[in-house]
C-alpha cells in the first residue's frame, strides 16, 4: 500500500470527505471485481461494492492501522459476499448468461477471443470448475477465491476472514480436494 | 520421505510456500509414485485454472455512478437549529430539481408577460368602454385630485355617447 493510499486513509479518519472520495475510486473496481468472483453476478458485485464502502465510511474508526485499509475492505466485502452466498443457498442460481450483461461487458469479454475452439472447452472446463466451486459452503468458497483466484497470502485471507492460519490451509485443503475430483471427472471425460 | 506419500504436502507444494529441500524429495517421491504425480499435477492444474476467473469491467461510467451513489448514500445529513433534517439530493434528484427550477422560472416569465399584456389590454378595453376612467387612473397620485377633469374627454366611439347621438341620426 503506497503512503499516498495510507495519507488519503488518515484524512479521511478525519472527516476529510474528499479523501474518502478519492479512495472509492481508487478501491472500487478491486472490491467490484472481488465480489463478481465470489458471487458471479453484476447486480449481487454492484450491492456488495456499494454496501462495503458505505459501511467501511460508518466504521472507519474501527480501522486502528491505515495500512490495512485494503484487508478492512475485503474483509467487510467477503463477509457481505458470504451473507449474500448463504441467502442464495436453497434457491435456483442462474449461471450469468453474457447476453444479459451491459453491453460494455459483453464486449470485453468478445475482446478476449483468440482461438475460438480451444476457447470453448477452456470456457466450458472454467464454468464447470466455478460451478463446482459454487456448491462449496460460503467459507471454503471465499477462501478459495481470496486464496487462488485473487492470489492473496494464506496470512493475508486469515487477516481478512478473521481466523487462525490453520483454518484456512484446512478450509483450502478441503475446497481443493472437492475441485480436485470434480476437474479429474472431466479432463478423464 | 521418498517411500511415503505426500499428498498432504502438495497444497504448499503448488503455493509454492515450501522449502527448497523438501520440494526436491517430493521431486523425487512424485517421480515413481503415480497416485502422488496425479494428485499434485491435478492441484496445479486447479491453481492455473481457478487464476484465469475474471471478473467482467463494466467500464467507466458505471464506476462513476457507482462512486455518486456511494457518495449520495454517505452524505451527512445536515441537522438545521430548528430540528429540521436536510436530507442530501441524489445526482438524480439534483438534476430532476434543476430542471422543476428552470421550469418554474420559464412559467413565471411567461405568465407575467401574459398577464400584463392581458391587463394592459383589459384596463385599456374598460377605458374605451366606460364613461368612467379608468380604475387604474383614479389611484393615480397626478390623477386623483382631478380625476374628472383630467379624464380625457369622451370619444365618438365611446358606447355612452354613441348611445346619445344615435337618435339625433
């Protein structure tokens, strides 16, 4: 985290509005891209974004070191993102369709296309690991996204999850191991 | 280490958060023992393939109407000296007042030109159809101490007296 970040932090401690401002923008689309992940949904990621930020302006003064102003935000996003993952289970959750994500969406995705073919089953194998990945209990999933799919430490998801180190290698020991069968499945297949 | 299996040592493996010297005998255990080269093949696998989720960009606009709905829900609500509450206007709702604002302001240009027009005509109508002076002229300060005798005089085509001379046609 620059000292520019930890400056803005310490003003907006303050009450200085403008440093929150600048540090919306500077988070939001992490936090965005954050919360797609876990919840693969653009309207569930805006509420999660939207929800994190007016709640990290509530409790600032809960935040005792600047410098981990990143982790107090993703911890409020994934606790969020888990309450939403819990309200979700027991009903129907549709795979996001791209025909129905805003058109600018739709064309980064349509950017990404090299090689149609090997696309396509990349694709299919990825939709199949995230859906997999979607009938894991909420703590397990967050962990495994905070942990393999945004690339973060297994101290900085412990920070972020509130929990002891040792729970989160087991939690992605268990996550893995269940993913694990269910790629072997398919790559056999 | 080389004659046991090492499964339980491949999440750190693939992490990579592994001592170089026990990396070397899981090398070499791996290198003879199927079960144990498939289980950590398939976690690295797992690893590249869980990397390359992305999440969409809905671009720059969204992330600035997502800023102003952030700012618009975390604006402090101001508490006036009389207990009133100023409850802070949405983007959306500063544009709706803006435009109420100018409207109102175009309406009331125009209803007061409408309505002097209006005004001037009837009072000048009233004149030209009475005998008496206009109302306008009798509260006029010049006008009131002699409002009969500066009223000017009646002309032909003033109802009353057209009313007179009709029977001396």
């Amino acid at each position: 985290m620059t000292e520019d970040i930890i400056r803005l932090v310490h003003r907006f401690q303050k009450g200085d509005r403008q440093a929150f401002t600048r540090l919306v923008k500077e988070y939001q689309r992490r936090v965005y891209a954050l919360s797609f992940k876990m919840l693969r949904n653009h309207s569930d990621a805006d509420e999660v974004t939207q929800e994190t930020f007016v709640r990290a302006y509530n409790r600032i003064e809960q935040l005792k070191s600047p410098e981990h102003f990143d982790s107090f935000l993703y911890r409020i996003a994934t606790n969020y993102a888990i309450d939403l993952m819990r309200k979700r289970k027991g009903r129907i959750v549709a795979m996001p369709d791209e025909s129905e994500l805003p058109g600018s969406i739709q064309l980064t995705l349509s950017a990404r296309v090299e090689n149609p073919e090997k696309t396509l089953e990349d694709k299919q194998l990825l939709q199949a690991i995230i859906k997999a990945a979607e009938e894991l209990p909420p703590r397990q999933q967050a962990t495994l996204i905070l942990h393999d799919v945004e690339g973060l430490s297994k101290e900085e998801v412990a920070n972020i999850m509130d929990c002891p180190e040792a729970t989160v290698r087991s939690n992605l020991h268990i996550a893995r191991g269940k993913l694990k069968k269910k790629l072997a499945k398919l790559l056999t297949s | 280490m080389s004659d046991r299996h090492t499964v339980h040592l491949h999440d750190d493996y693939a992490d990579g958060s592994m001592a170089e010297k026990l990396r070397s005998e899981i090398d070499r255990h791996t290198a003879d023992c199927s079960a144990c080269r498939e289980d950590l093949d398939m976690i690295i696998e797992l690893k590249k393939r869980l990397a390359e989720i992305e999440a969409p960009d809905p671009g720059d606009r969204y992330f600035q109407e997502l800023t102003d709905k952030i700012l618009y829900r975390t604006a402090p609500t101001d508490v006036r000296t009389d207990g009133a509450v100023i409850i802070p206007v949405s983007p959306g709702q500063q544009t709706m007042k803006t435009l109420i604002r100018v409207a109102a302001a175009v309406t009331l240009l125009f209803g007061s030109f409408y309505a002097s027009a209006f005004l001037t005509d009837k009072n000048q109508s009233n004149y030209a159809d009475s005998s008496q002076p206009a109302a306008f002229l009798l509260t006029d300060p010049i006008a009131l101490p002699d409002a009969e005798a500066q009223a000017p005089a009646p002309s032909e085509d003033s109802p009353s007296d057209s009313d007179e001379k009709m029977p001396e046609k």
